[in-house]
C-alpha cells in the first residue's frame, strides 16, 4: 500500500489574525485603472467614467449569432422538467452543446474556441439560464470559474497550447476550492501540495467539497497549501493553484451532492490521494493561488448578474401574461393596484438588472478599468433584487405559482414552474461569494482609503511615529476631500442632456457626497471597532449599490432613448424613484439605533439563556430541541 505523503505542518484551525492575514496577502491592494464604484465610496461621482455608455461591437454581436440561433433552438427542445426531476441533463443535449461550441465561448478561434467576447458570454448564459439553471451551472462553472477562466488570465503558452484546445472540443472543467473547514475563510484549507523530486513534481492530498461539475469534469484547477513562506520572520501560508487532469491517480469522486434546486447540477466530494502534478501544471506561480481565485471570481461573478437578469425577464413575461388573464372583481388582476405595484416594480428593477450586469461586463471587455467592485455589486444587487422579483412572481400567481408544475400539467393548466425557479434561483444568493461575504468584500474595499490614510491615528497598537506619519497624511488630504463632500455639481442646474433622468443624477450625486462624508465618520466614531460594526459597513455598501444601479439604469436608458427607444427612460424614472426611497431609509439606520441590542440578544441565544423559548417541538431531525428546565 502507497504511504500518503503528510501535509505541511500547522494544519489546525487559523486565528483570527492568521486568517486576517492570509485574505490580506492575497488581496489586490493598488488601483491602477479607474473604477466608478470605488469612486463613488470615496464620496465623489465620476459619471464620466461610465457616461457615455460604452456600445456592444455590433460586427461582433451579429458575429455572435449564428451560435445564439443555434442555441435557442436547442434550448427550446429540452424538457427541463425531466432534467428536474431525474437530476441529469441528458447526454445528447450535452453533445450539442459541444457541438456548437458552447463550451469554448471565449476561447480564441486559435485554439478552436468561438473566441467571441465576454459580452455575448454573457448574454448566452442570460439565455440559457431562462431556460435551465442546471444547464447554466454546468456551462457557466466550466467557463466562468473552471480552467479556461485562470487560464486565459495567468496561463503559460504552453498552458493555453495543452489545455485550449481540449477545453474548446468540449472538456467539462473544475474549479476545487472549498473544503470542509475552508469556505470564504481559506486559511483554513488543509489540501496540501508537498513538492517531491527536487520540486519537479508536487504530491497533492486533500478532498473538495461543493466542486460544482467535479463529479463529470476532465480538468480541475485545484487549490492546494504549498510549503510556508517566512514574511518579516513569521510563516505565511501559501496557497498554490494546480491543473489537475481526472485520469490522474488518486483522483476521485467520493459523493456526488444533491441540492434543493438545480437538481442536475454536477457537484460533489473529490478526494485527492498521492496525485502526482507536474511543476508545469502549476497556474501563475506557487503561492499566488489564492490571488488567481480571487481574480478569476472578479471576472466570473459577471455570469450571474446576466442570469439573474434573464431569470428576471422570464418572471416579467408570467407575470404580465397571467395579471392580464386572470380575472378577480370584474377586472383583470393586474388592474389592481396591489399587484399592478409589484408589476411596474418587476419591469424597472429588471431593467435596471440588465443595465448593471451588462455595464459591468462592457466596462470589462473595454479594458483599462478595474472591475472588482463593479463585478462585486452586480452579483450581490441582482441576486438579491431578482430574488424579490421571483417570490412577487410566486405571490401573482397565488395557488398556482406555490403549485408544481406536473400538478399543474395533469389538470390542464399551463405549467409554469415557478417552484422549480424559485429551487433554482436561490442559490444565486449563495455562489460565488454570499451576499454577506460580498458586502464584506465590497466594505473592505470601500474603506481602504480612509484605512490607509488615517487608521492608525485610531489604532491603540501603532506607534508614536505611525501615528505622526498619519497625520500628516491626514493634514495633506482631507481638508480639501472633506470641503469637496460639501458642495457639488448635485446641487446646480446639471445633467441636462438626461431630460427627465437629470434630477436622479443629480441626487445621486449629492448622495455619493453624503455617503463619503458618513463612512469617514464612521470610522472616526467607532474607529477599529468598525470592523466589528459589520451592519453599519453593510448599510453603506446598500446605499452604494443602490446609487451604482441608479447610475447604471440612467445612462443605458440615454443610451436606448438616443437609439429610437424612449420608453427606457420610463422605467429608469420609476427604478430611481424606488431606489431614492431606499437610500433615504437606509441612511435613517446607518448608525444602527438597534445594532447592539440585538447583537446582545443573539450573545444570549447563543449562550443557551433562552433555550426556553424552543420547548413544545420535535424539531428537524426528529430528536427535539435540548432539554429546557423550567
């Protein structure tokens, strides 16, 4: 029997301050392109940094769709109750859709791929996730997060020449991150890569869990912890992205999972046992696995805005039809205002929806533009936002939508499947980053500055000569950042060429002024403890997002006017009315009147002192809550 080759030392759960450290290290900390959104947390309103809006490539989209015919066409002959039900896409449907390249969508034609832009990616997968999220999954972790994403980005030639042309013809790819102990926090991965033969070779050891397509995939890119690095005399974990072939011993699929949605999604346990990895399939460099993650998933999280926002549109169309048929009190049901509400917020928010996740992604492929909090914020504000827009589906529907579609099928309806969307879409929540790992994320990134500036004249650990060097950083820059979040373009006469939308931009640019004033004063007020001031951050991230859409829904609106479709400038009107009122409540709460009250409440649940609270039940697992003494 082979011996397994031991991990490096120091596998026990990180500290708060190690896994502080590792996110740190792995995080890019300089900005040497412009991005709106971090612009706009440092209070100042760069419309002209998304303004005009930038223009799809027509030569490209019509380019485009020949594969976009192809694939409709496809997808309107697959039944994916079936696929819900039996939990596997069926093999011919996945041959097509090799077939017409709708696994090497962005691959270059060199090596076989369709080689067309992130755009029409994006909108295929907008398209196919109308129809199906497993197909969406299996299509968009392959491409989005799997090998062809990192490879594009920090491949060698080498690479790209071994790997390309597979991955076009149709290879389903891996991406092998999370463990058990080892989600958002990687400090504690314990999947090590222990270099063997004078470093020509590493052996991996370690099991994956929530692989999404590890139970059919060829190719992984596998993250492993690679020998420490010793850092101003301390060691620092390292964590090195490998390509990992399925074929290669010791790699296998120990469980494939199941979900309350997607049901065909190809997800599982994989465990590595001695696989041996040449040096040459090491991706970037060792070490910087952690960095490639990170960037690839700033890239990869552009699918799911696009799907959120095809999921929107779909739920629109049932909607609209189903309130315009169903009669109640003598008059359609979309006729009432109760519901006719929910329908015109459906229509802006979708609107706004595509606005954000095809700004983002055209701002992207224009190049010369960091897309880090642009990609963060579409991810997070379109899962949510479309969340809301299938449960209001849900709610229209009434009986029907809470029926399944099968039910509904055998007693001569039409089957609309919203319990099967609902089962689906939720996940969005979740993939690729929580929405509150997203708004710590996007929080950390929103004060940086205001970090790097002044933290340390609050910082009870820095030193006499920290402190004096933060001054004079202080001294030099926020006299004149601060007298600038006072006055601005927001409070004249401004925006005209927007007509109806100006006095939108014109509050977004003053509410970007308010905001950079509010989160300096946050940390002023709370000062390190901001960090543990996690809804007060959240509130401010909201805000900003919500001034992003509104920006993002203005300008594509003028773009859509000046192209003969005026009506876009209603629905934009309408999404900034909503959005106004949001961010007019959530700034009443910023501070959080009730933040500590209910933190204390949950030290007391968490602490058993209001067990009490849960006798009477049986509980899930069938063994009721603990015992509660009276």
């Amino acid at each position: 029997m082979a011996t397994t080759i031991a991990p490096p030392a120091g596998t026990a759960p990180a500290s708060e301050r190690e896994a502080r450290d590792v996110a740190e290290a792995a995080r890019e900390t300089e900005w040497t392109h412009p991005s709106f959104v971090r612009e706009l947390f440092l209070g100042r309103y760069r419309l002209d940094l998304i303004h005009p809006h930038p223009r799809p490539d027509a030569e490209e989209m019509a380019r485009a769709q020949p594969f976009f015919d192809k694939l409709r066409a496809l997808l309107e002959g697959i039944d994916s109750d079936e696929i819900d039900r039996t939990g596997q896409i069926p093999e011919d449907v996945v041959n097509a859709l090799r077939a017409m390249g709708a696994f090497g969508i962005k691959i270059p034609t060199e090596y076989g791929g369709l080689g067309l832009s992130p755009l029409a990616y994006v909108r295929a997968m907008a398209m196919v996730t109308s129809k199906d999220g497993s197909l969406t999954a299996l299509l968009s972790a392959s491409q989005s997060i799997g090998v062809p994403q990192p490879l594009a980005l920090f491949g060698t030639a080498e690479q790209k020449r071994r790997f390309f042309p597979r991955l076009a013809k149709g290879a389903i790819s891996a991406f092998a991150l999370t463990e058990v102990d080892a989600g958002s926090d990687p400090a504690n991965m314990t999947t090590a890569a222990v270099p063997v033969d004078g470093g020509s070779h590493y052996v991996i050891n370690g099991e994956k869990l929530w692989c999404t397509n590890g139970t059919v995939a060829e190719l992984f890119v596998v993250m492993a912890r690679t020998p420490d690095k010793v850092v101003r005399g301390a060691p620092r974990k390292q964590i090195t992205a490998f390509i990992v072939e399925r074929d290669m011993p010791g790699v296998e699929v120990v469980h494939r999972l199941r979900f309350m949605g997607l049901k065909a999604i190809e997800n599982g346990v994989i465990r590595f046992t001695n696989v041996r990895v040449p040096r040459e399939n090491i991706l970037w460099g060792e070490g910087k696995g952690l960095k490639l993650a990170l960037t690839t998933l700033n890239t990869g999280r552009l699918t799911l805005p696009a799907s959120c926002a095809g999921v929107g549109k779909v739920m629109l169309e049932v909607a609209r039809t189903w309130s315009r048929e169903r009669v109640q009190w003598g008059q359609p049901i979309g006729r009432h205002e109760a519901v006719a509400h929910k329908i015109a917020r459906m229509a802006s928010t979708t609107f706004a929806m595509e606005a954000v996740a095809e700004l983002s992604t055209l701002l992207y492929q224009r190049g010369g533009y960091d897309i880090r909090l642009e990609a963060a914020i579409a991810k997070l504000y379109n899962s949510e936002a479309g969340w809301r827009i299938v449960d209001d589906t849900l709610q229209i529907r009434g009986g029907r939508g809470y029926e399944m579609a099968e039910s509904l099928a055998r007693r001569g309806e039409r089957p609309i499947p919203m319990e099967r969307v609902m089962r689906d879409f939720r996940i969005n929540l979740i993939f690729e980053g929580s929405s509150e790992i997203m708004r710590l994320f996007i929080a950390r990134e929103a004060v940086d500055h205001h970090m790097r500036t002044a933290f340390s004249l609050v910082d009870p650990d820095a030193s006499m000569g920290d402190r004096m060097r933060a001054l004079g950083r202080v001294a030099r820059f926020y006299p004149a950042w601060y007298a600038g979040r006072l006055v601005g373009r927001g409070q004249l006469p401004s925006y005209g060429e927007f007509g109806r939308l100006a006095p939108h931009l014109r509050y977004a640019e003053r509410t970007t002024r308010r905001l950079g004033r509010a989160i300096l004063h946050a940390l002023v007020r709370f000062g390190p403890k901001l960090e543990r001031r996690q809804m007060v951050l959240f509130r401010a991230v909201d805000i900003g997002a919500e001034l992003f859409a509104m920006s993002a829904a203005c300008v594509r609106a003028q773009m859509l006017a000046g192209d003969g479709r005026a009506e876009a400038v209603t629905l934009a009107d309408v999404f900034c009315r909503e959005a106004r009122g949001r961010i007019g409540r959530t700034f009443e709460q910023l501070f959080g009147p009730d933040d500590v009250a209910l933190s204390r409440l949950a030290r007391q649940v968490l602490d058993g002192e209001h067990m009490w609270l849960e006798a009477g039940i049986v509980g899930l697992t069938g063994g009721g809550a603990e015992k509660v003494e009276k």
